[in-house]
C-alpha cells in the first residue's frame, strides 16, 4: 500500500490540495492517504476543510497573529519533522509556494522522503517578487522528486532549472478540478450583492509585497471608482492578515457601495466571482479561476507567474499605480466592445483532471522512487 501524506496549510494550498485528497481517498486501499495541516491560516483553512469535508489526522495548529517568516518556518520544520517520524509516508506532497510548501518539502527531505510538488514551475525571475513566494517556490525545486506542472510554461520553466524529464508532469491546475467540483455541484449560496440593477466589482488583495503604499493607493483607485460609477458596488472580502484587514478599513470603511466582509468560503466566493462583473486582484488562485469563468481580471502586481491570462488576453497586469487602475477599470465598466474582448471563457490552467493524474504518476513511480533510496 502506497502511504502519501499531503502537507498544507493556507486557503489557496487547501482548495487546491482538496482534489488530490479527494483522489488519494477513492484509490484506499491500494492508497494511504494522511493529511497534515500546519494551519499556516487558522480561520481561512478551517473554512475550505469544511467546505470540502477533509479531516485531517494531523492538526499542527502553528498559526500566530501577524507571525513573522522565521518564526513560522522554524515551527513548520519542527513539527512536520515530528509527524513525518511519526506517520513515515512513502512520499510527501506539497503545493505552492508558501512557507508550509518550502518548509515541509524540507523537512521530508531532511527524513529523506520523497516530495511531490504540486503546482510546480511557477517563476517570474525576480527573487523579491512575490516575496517570499518567489523563492519558496524555486527553492522546493531541487528538493522535489515529483514535478506536477500545470501548464507548458511552467514545464519550460522547469527544464530550463535543469529537473530531468522523467521527473516532470504535465498535469494541469488542481484549482480547476476544485472549481469544477464546487460550481457543478453545489447549491449556490444566497448573496446580497449586488442590489438589483447594479454591476458587482469584486476585490481581493493581500500580497506582502502590496502593504503600505501600493495598497493604499488601490484602495484610493476603488474610493475614485466607486465615486465615479454609481451602479457598481464593490465586494472586499478581506484578508485577516492585520497589516492589510487595519488599512483597508480605514481607507474604504466609509466608502459608499465598497463593503468590506470576512472571508467568504470557497462555494461563495466562487459564486460571486461568477456573477461579478470584473476582478480587481493580487491573488495568485483569482488569477486563474477568473478565466475560467470568463471574467476579466486586473491584476494589482507589476509581475505574475501566470502570465498565460494577460497573453490570452483576459487579464491585465495594471500594477498598483492609481491612475492606471482607475483608468483601466474604467474603460471595461463603460466601453462594452473593450469588456467584450476581455471577458472570455479560457480553460488556461488545466482541464480539471489534474488530481487524477498526480495520483496515478504516484501510484506508478513512488515504489521505484524508494526502492532507489533504500538501495543508496
Ligand atoms: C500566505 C502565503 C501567501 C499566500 C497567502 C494566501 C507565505 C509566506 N505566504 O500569506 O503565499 O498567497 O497566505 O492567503 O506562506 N490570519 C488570520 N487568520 C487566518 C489567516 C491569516 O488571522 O485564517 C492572519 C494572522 O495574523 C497571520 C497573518 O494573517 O499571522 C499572516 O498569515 P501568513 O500565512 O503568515 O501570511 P499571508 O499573508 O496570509
Ligand atoms: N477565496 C475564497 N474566499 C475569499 C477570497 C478568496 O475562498 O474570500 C479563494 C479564491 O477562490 C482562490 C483562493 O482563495 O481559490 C486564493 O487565495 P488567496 O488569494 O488567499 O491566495 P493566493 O492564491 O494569492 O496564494
């Protein structure tokens, strides 16, 4: 029996994540599965366990209010390091970038586990952009055994990083199969927004590397929007990190038609993603959800790593400069030929069946995968 514990520990690694352990589950018993949160997130992750019904067998609950990066990789080293003893895997999978993906990866190397990386190959060359995530990302590279890449791009990116190609997979998004699996098959949720008659924006926003200034001046770009477009209302779910939830209520807690609300679970958030008119994001997940509804997406960051929605036309990097935010959003909200173009249905980043076929290459190569190691 094969033994794969997955490790996640935020919103985006959980949605994400969810497909594969669903898929791990239905192949019992020829497969283990075993799940270990960090809870990186405590609140946002709870949220995406109970929409997808996962029960994890391990619950590190390391998340601290504002938590520094040091602190939390230290304590995600530690504690995986201690269920890793405890469980012994076969493999270990995780997703992404962020620190419970570079920390984990490291700590089953450290116990000479083999890791699937799930969502591997993202890059943009630059080391401080995402930050930390950019070097996260990079770093779990030469740790992992398994690439499961989502598109040509990132397997591109992953030769050029010198990853042999019998270990690279191309697999597509597991964001997908989630969003398939939760607009196809769940009860959509009743919403406010938007009152009848009006146009919903809606918002997300929370990159390390947006705080202070750059948010500031998106949260300015939406108060100028919402003062010139009175049929649209904006929905700001708003992260609970306390260096963006603190300045987001004070530049748009007043604003007329700009609601501010708690995160919403994945079944609503995609709900309104669906009904919305357009995006306003730095999320890496909204990114490629958004094509996949057919919704324009302006993307508040100067870079990306999934530079296929701005080449297919369908998302626009428009940074954090308020002139062009309020320009840009402005155009599509009045100029129906130009939302037009903006607002088709792309299937970018996968077809849906990415767990399937991660955990049928799992299931293929992890015994060989270990019988090396045993015999090294
Ligand atoms: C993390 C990831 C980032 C990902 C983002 C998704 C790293 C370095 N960053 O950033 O890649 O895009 O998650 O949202 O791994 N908090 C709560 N409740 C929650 C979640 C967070 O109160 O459910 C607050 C806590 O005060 C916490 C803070 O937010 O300390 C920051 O959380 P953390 O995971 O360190 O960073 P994110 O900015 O969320
Ligand atoms: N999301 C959610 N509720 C919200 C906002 C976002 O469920 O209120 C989902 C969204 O659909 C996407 C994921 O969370 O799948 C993105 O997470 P986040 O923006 O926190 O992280 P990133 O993708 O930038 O790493």
């Amino acid at each position: 029996m094969l033994k794969v514990m997955s490790v996640f520990g935020t919103r985006p690694e959980a949605i994400k994540m969810a497909p594969v352990v669903a898929e791990l589950q239905r192949r019992g018993p020829q497969v283990h599965s075993v799940v270990c949160v960090t809870a990186q997130h405590r609140e946002m992750l709870d949220q995406v366990l109970g929409v997808f019904g996962i029960q994890p067998d391990h619950d590190l609950d390391l998340m601290r209010p504002n938590q520094s990066l040091p602190e939390l990789t230290s304590r995600v080293l530690l504690e995986t390091t201690r269920v890793l003893r405890e469980a012994r895997p076969d493999v270990v999978l995780v997703q992404g970038d962020t620190t419970t993906a570079m920390a984990a990866a490291l700590a089953a190397f450290y116990e000479r586990i083999p890791v699937g990386h799930v969502e591997a190959g993202l890059r943009t060359n630059d080391r401080y952009y995402p930050f930390p995530e950019e070097i996260n990302r990079r770093l779990i590279g030469p740790i992992a055994t398994f690439h499961f890449a989502p598109t040509e791009r990132a397997m591109a990116a992953l030769r050029a990083n010198g990853v042999p190609e019998d270990d690279l997979f191309l697999t597509g998004n597991t964001v997908v199969d989630a969003l398939q699996r939760i607009t196809g098959s769940v009860q959509a949720p009743v919403m406010p927004y938007p009152a009848p008659g009006r146009r919903l924006v809606l918002v997300t926003a929370h990159r390390r590397e947006n705080f202070g200034e750059p948010m500031a001046r998106v949260f300015s770009a939406i108060r100028r929007l919402s003062a010139a477009f009175a049929d649209v209302e904006f929905v700001y779910p708003v992260h609970p990190n306390p260096n963006v939830a603190a300045a987001a209520r004070e530049a748009l807690g007043a604003t007329e038609r700009v609601h501010l609300i708690p995160p919403l679970d994945y079944v609503a958030f995609t709900h309104l993603l669906a009904k919305c008119h357009l995006v306003l994001t730095d999320s890496g997940g909204v990114q490629e959800e958004a094509p996949a509804l057919g919704k324009p997406a302006l993307v508040l960051r100067n870079e990306t790593e999934r530079p296929e929605g701005v080449e297919a036309g369908v998302a626009l990097l428009v940074g954090t400069d308020e002139e062009r935010i309020v320009a840009e959003a402005s155009l599509l909200l009045s100029d129906g030929e130009a939302y037009r173009r903006m607002s088709q249905s792309r299937s970018l980043y996968g077809d849906g069946n990415a767990a399937s076929r991660i955990v049928e290459i799992l299931i293929e190569r992890v015994a060989t995968v270990s019988q090396e190691r045993d015999a090294a």
